[in-house]
C-alpha cells in the first residue's frame, strides 16, 4: 500500500508539457513514445512528455514550452518529460521512486502493487542500449541543471544510473550531481553519494573533495 500511494502521489504531481522546436541545428533526432525509430526533428515540431531528444556532434535544439525554454548541445540526450521546474519536495518525492525502482526484484515482487509500475511476468521491456548514449543522457541532465533545472537533472541522472549502470562508474558526473543534492541542504541524500562514489576509481582530487564534504555533512547531522 505504502508503494501504491507513493506512486499515486507521484504520478498527481506530473502535469503534461509539450514543446514546440524554435531552432535547430547540425544532426538532432527524436523518438515518440515506445517507438524504436529516430526521426529528424525538424522546426514546428511539437514534443509531448514521452519525447526523446538526441543531438550529434555540432548540432543543438531550441524548445519552447510554457513556462520553460531549453537549448539542448551537442552529444546530449534527454527525454522531454525532465524539462521542468521542480521543488524539493517534488525532488523527494522522485528520488523515493528511484529507490523503488532500483529495489531488489523479489522485493518489488513481494508487493501486490508491483503492476502499476511493473510488467506482467514474461514480458520483456528489454532495450538494446549503448554506453555512449548513457552519457549523452547524462550531458543532457548537465545541461538541464546549467538552465536553472537542477532538480530535474538530479533526476534525470539517476534515471540514467539506473537504465545504464556502467554511467554510474564515472565519477566526474557523480561527484557534480551529488554536490546539487549538498547544495540543495539535502545532506542525506548527498551522504549517500558521496558514500557510494568512495568505492570508484577516483583521482586524488576527488578522493580528497568526496572526503571533505562526507565528514562536513556528517557534522552538520550530528549537530541537528
């Protein structure tokens, strides 16, 4: 029940957006919904939730929503239903959905509500991806939060952790999502980012900042 009303409020929360493409330019592809193909965004077009977005090298995409204007650069991915203006609370709210989405199968499956998020058993929703595309969804979330969308990046990366597990060993985009958590005042979330980027391979420079900033959030727990 606890997960179904997780989910209820999350998807209450969504409102639908759709954006119109003001400009393009150089190699930028799209895909609709559940569709396999990438078609060739062109200028008019109108983007609905379920939109991905692609761009090649030396190319970017202008969108222009209600509230929201987005430039999308080269060698980025995003999917347009992370263009948004969140809260904090909006944030929590879809981090806690990740954690759900990450649970272990047999923990998910031990719920009976595991259908509104899930499949039926014996369907595949199995998607050939590469790792590349994983980083451009990542410099994609970058770019969100560089236009003021910082907590629709947090999100948009942890999606990403999550469809492309190896983005999660590079520990440059982990380190700069986790310092938006930080900066944010949300210490627990961050602590356990930083906690979980101390087992990658990191340089001595982010060993020492991950070090920093784990024991300055540790001390602002304890004094709480």
């Amino acid at each position: 029940m606890k997960i179904l009303l997780i989910i209820l409020m999350f998807a209450g929360g969504l409102s639908a957006q759709t954006f119109t493409v003001e400009k393009v330019s150089g190699d930028v592809k799209y895909q609709n919904g559940s569709s396999e193909t990438w078609l060739t965004l062109k200028v008019g077009t109108a983007l609905k939730d379920d939109a991905v977005i692609s761009t090649g090298k030396n190319s970017s995409v202008l969108l222009k929503g209600n509230d929201v204007n987005f430039n999308l650069n080269e060698s980025s991915a995003v999917s347009v239903s992370n263009i948004k203006k969140m809260n904090i609370d909006e944030l929590l709210l879809a981090l806690a959905m990740e954690d759900i989405m990450n649970a272990p199968k047999e923990i998910r499956n031990s719920s009976d509500n595991t259908a509104v998020y899930g499949t039926k058993e014996g369907e595949s929703t199995l998607q050939i991806i590469t790792d590349d595309f994983g980083i451009k969804r990542l410099n994609g979330a970058v770019q969100l939060a560089e236009n003021s969308l910082e907590e629709s990046a947090v999100v948009a990366a942890k999606e990403t952790y999550r469809k492309y597990p190896d983005t999660k060993k590079l520990p440059a985009y982990r380190i700069y999502f986790a310092n938006i958590l930080n900066d944010k005042g949300l210490y627990e979330e961050a602590l356990d980012e930083y906690v979980d980027i101390q087992n990658l391979k990191l340089t001595d420079e982010e060993r020492t900042e991950i070090n920093t900033k784990t024991e300055s959030i540790k001390m602002k727990l304890l004094s709480e």
